[in-house]
C-alpha cells in the first residue's frame, strides 16, 4: 500500500469520527428529542388547550411534569451512558408511561395527539430487537384501549355519535403499531447485518492490506537471507575441516537447516499462492507431516497428538501455508506453557463433526489471557510484551483463505484453546 492510499484513508476515517462527533450518538439525540416533547406538552397546556379541544389538567398533572423534567434532566446527564439494549428499552418505556400519563390526563382517546404514543414504537422499532417495539406496542394498545372504555359519554358524544369515529381511530393505531412492529423492524434488522457485514468486510480488507505489506517485507527479507546463510554454511564447512569445536559444529548446523528449511518452505509457499495452486490431503498426512516439522524444527516441544478414528481419512483442501500457520500457533502454545510450568508441553486434538468440518485444538498450560486480549488477538496487531501477535495474525488470514476459521477460548482445566476448523472434501 502506497504513502498515498495510506493518508488518503486516514483522512476518510478522521473525516467519518469528526462526522460522528457532529451528529453525536442516537441516545444523545433521543435525549434532544425528549427535551421537545416535554416542551411541547407544557405548551399545549398552556398556549393550546382551546384549540385543539384538550380537557382541563388536573393539579396532580403538574407534579407528574415536574417529575418527567427531572427524567429528561438526568437523561441528558447520562445520555452517552445508555449504550444497551436493555437501558435503552427502560427509557423507551418510561417515555411512553409519561405520555400515556399526560395524554389521559388531557382528554384520553379524544386527544388529538393520541398518535404520539406510536413515536416511542417507532424509535424501539430501528434501534431495539423485536421484542422492544413488541412490548411497546402492546402496553400502548392496552392503554389507548383502556382510555376508549373509561371516556366519559358526554366527550364521545359532541351532538352526534363519534363512537364510530374513535373506533376507527383505535383500529387505525393499532394497524400502524402493527405495521411499525413487523416492517420497520424487519427493515431495521436487515439495515444493521448489512452494517455488520460492511464492517467486517472493511477489517478484513485492511487486515488484508496489513498482512500484503507484510508478506512483501518477508520475502524481502527472505531475499537479503539467502546470502549471509550460505556464506555461513562455507564457514561451517571450513571449521569442520580443522576439526575443531564439534559440538559448537552440531549445534550451528542445527540452526541453519533450521533456517534453510524456513527460507525453502516460504519460496514454496509464496509460489503456491501466487499461483493459487490447491490439493487434496488427508488428515493422516496431514498429522504425519505436522508431528516430522515439530520434531525436526521444535524438537523440545512434548507434543501430544490425539486423532479421531473418524477423521484419519478425511479428506481437505489447502495449500503449502497451512502447515506453518499450525506450527505457529503450536510454537505460541509451547512458550506458553514454558513460561507457567517450565516446560514446552503442547497438545493437539483432532476431531470431526459432519456439519462444522474438521477440527484442530491445540491445547497449551500456560496462564491464559484476559478477554479484552482474545478479542483483538488474531484480528489485529496488539502491544504487549510478548509482541505484536503478528504470528496469530498470518495463521487467521491462512486459515480463512483455506475456508477455515481460528477461535481462542480459555480452557476450563488450565491455559487456552486454538480451535482451527477446516472445512472437509466432499
């Protein structure tokens, strides 16, 4: 990614958080909104009650106002505090209380402003699961119904019978409850997956463009290496001719068909997924090769390697960057446990499930991690002293190209659990 691409995203997103700032969060607003409405009540008492045909409040009216002035007061103190589902249906609730108050108290079902009582439906609707607008719509039927049976006659009746038209008005809101309840909801709920949609699909493309720059520095680096390893290998080769420092001698040639192996498995890597190139493996291949490179690459690793019988001949698809991104998380799992119980014990259970696909758990002992950690850990970089995560990071993006997924949890017994799960031939 170019200096351009990467200030011109930076400028998006400042733009988007000064766009956010500006139109601040929806409890904010629905705060601002409560205000008004408050407002608007005192002033229908006040400067409307003639024309618009309101009955006189009583006195206890003023002390329920007084007390709505309080809510929308301590509603703007915490306006930013109310980011739950929960918080945020009890004020929708109290909303509707208060105008189920006020509309009774001001002529009941003869209101004209007995619509109101859907605005709180509405707002519950797009911001709410369904069941929020459901509760809502219900408890304001039950009222506006109760208002109906307890109007006195003297108001349903204004020199001709108006029950017919109050009738019809109590069918027409609970049409548009029902309407508010079941549409906008339906809409509302599509609205927000696409959203979340969106939103992962924006991590990922970064996460991809993090991990592209990457790929580039280590085969970059893979490049600048070629060179000094070789040169090294001539010194190898020159010192056991003298015959000298052999256990030095067996030790530095360890390290380096270490570090040859490494730079040969990166060419093929690199060169298999430039060229897309997939094949068909067993599970029992698979564990064969997988229990060779922890031998031969981490031989202090007490690997213990447990696989169903049902899944020895399972059959997947994948390519040459699966192995090292098992052997990543397997070599996390082994410093894990070397640093709680002072040795590099790892295990690894292979099981099968028909419907999920084939599942790979690599179980370390060490002390776990905090959960605010898990999240972030294999979807972005994270500072901490053991590093960047950078390792768990290229394993996630492998194991989603092959179609498979990593999840961290904690294990119950001790330390945590990579699950990596790969979807089966057919």
């Amino acid at each position: 990614m170019t200096n351009n691409q990467i200030n011109n995203n930076k400028i998006h997103n400042n733009n988007v958080a000064k766009s956010a700032a500006l139109m601040g969060t929806p409890t904010a607003q629905l705060s601002a909104l409560r205000l008004i409405y408050w407002l608007l009540k005192i002033g229908l008492i006040l400067f409307a009650t003639q024309l618009f045909g309101l009955t006189a409040p009583p006195m206890e009216l003023n002390f329920i106002l007084a007390v709505e002035a309080v809510y929308v007061a301590i509603g703007f103190r915490v306006r930013y505090a109310i980011n739950q589902n929960q918080l945020l249906f009890a004020t929708l609730l109290l909303d509707t209380l208060f105008w189920i108050i006020w509309l009774y108290c001001t002529g009941g079902s003869a209101n004209a402003f007995i619509s109101l009582l859907l605005l709180p439906i509405a707002i519950a609707a797009v911001m709410l699961p369904q069941w929020a607008p459901w509760c809502l719509a219900l408890i304001s039927t039950a009222a506006y119904s109760a208002m109906i049976f307890t109007q006195p006659d003297h108001s349903m009746h204004h020199g001709m019978d108006m029950s017919s038209h109050y009738l019809g008005m109590w069918f027409n809101f609970v049409i548009s409850a029902f309407v508010l309840t079941t549409t906008v909801a339906f809409i509302a709920k599509k609205i927000r997956q696409k959203n979340a949609q969106l939103h992962y699909l924006r991590e990922a493309q970064m996460r991809q463009e993090k991990l592209l720059a990457l790929g580039t520095v280590s085969a970059q680096m893979a490049h600048q290496l070629a060179t000094p390893l070789a040169t090294l290998r001539l010194l190898l080769e020159e010192l056991g001719e003298d015959n000298q420092a052999g256990h030095l001698q067996l030790e530095m040639n360890k390290a380096l068909n270490r570090c040859e192996k490494s730079l040969t498995d990166l060419r093929q890597a690199t060169e298999s997924i430039r060229s897309e190139k997939m094949h068909s493996q067993t599970v029992n291949n698979l564990t064969s090769s997988l229990q060779e490179q922890v031998n031969l690459l981490m031989p202090e690793i007490q690997l213990s390697l447990t696989l169903a019988d049902n899944a020895d001949r399972v059959e997947i698809l994948t390519d040459m960057s699966l192995l090292p991104a098992l052997l990543a998380l397997i070599e996390n799992a082994a410093r894990a446990s070397q640093e709680n119980i002072q040795t590099q014990k790892v295990a690894i259970k292979i099981t099968l499930d028909k419907q999920v696909g084939l599942s790979i758990g690599i179980y370390d002992f060490g002390e776990g991690m905090s959960e605010s950690l898990l999240e972030k850990l294999g979807h972005k970089m994270i500072e901490s002293p053991k590093g960047l995560g950078i390792a768990v990071l290229l394993s996630h993006a492998s194991f989603e190209r092959l179609g498979g997924k990593l999840t961290l949890q904690p294990n119950p017994e001790q330390g945590m659990i990579a699950t990596v799960t790969l979807p089966i031939e057919k």
